[in-house]
C-alpha cells in the first residue's frame, strides 16, 4: 500500500467516528457524549495503527535512515 492511501486510511480512521458519534448526539438529542467518545476511540484507534505502522517500516530491509551529524 502506498504511503499517500495510508496517510489517508489513517485520517479517516481518526475523523469518521467523531463524525458519527455527532450523527448520533444529533439523532438522540445528547450535546456531545458520543463525539467525544467517538474522538477518544479514533485517536486511540489512530495511534495504534501509526504505532504499528511505524514498527513495520522499521524492519523492512535496504530502508535504512541516514542520520547526518552537522556538528552543532
């Protein structure tokens, strides 16, 4: 999967369930509970996914970072 897709799986999965926890604050008439849960759950779902996201592209092979000292 390309890094542009992933970058954008990741966004959705973070914006969707605030989106639809507001649908539903709206549907049953509540001021904010279930955006605010659906944001608590789509940052944890988020960050879990850049989590492992970031573990699998530390052990691909030939992809090694360069660090440059500068020397400041």
């Amino acid at each position: 999967m390309e890094l542009g897709s992933l970058a954008t799986t990741i966004a959705l999965e973070m914006v969707v369930p605030i989106l639809l926890g507001y649908w539903i604050d709206r549907w049953l008439g509540f001021s904010a509970l279930f955006a605010i849960l659906g944001g608590i759950a789509g940052l944890t779902g988020g960050v879990w996914h850049l989590v492992r996201l970031a573990a699998i592209l530390s052990r691909q092979p030939g992809k090694k970072h360069q660090h440059h000292d500068d020397g400041s």
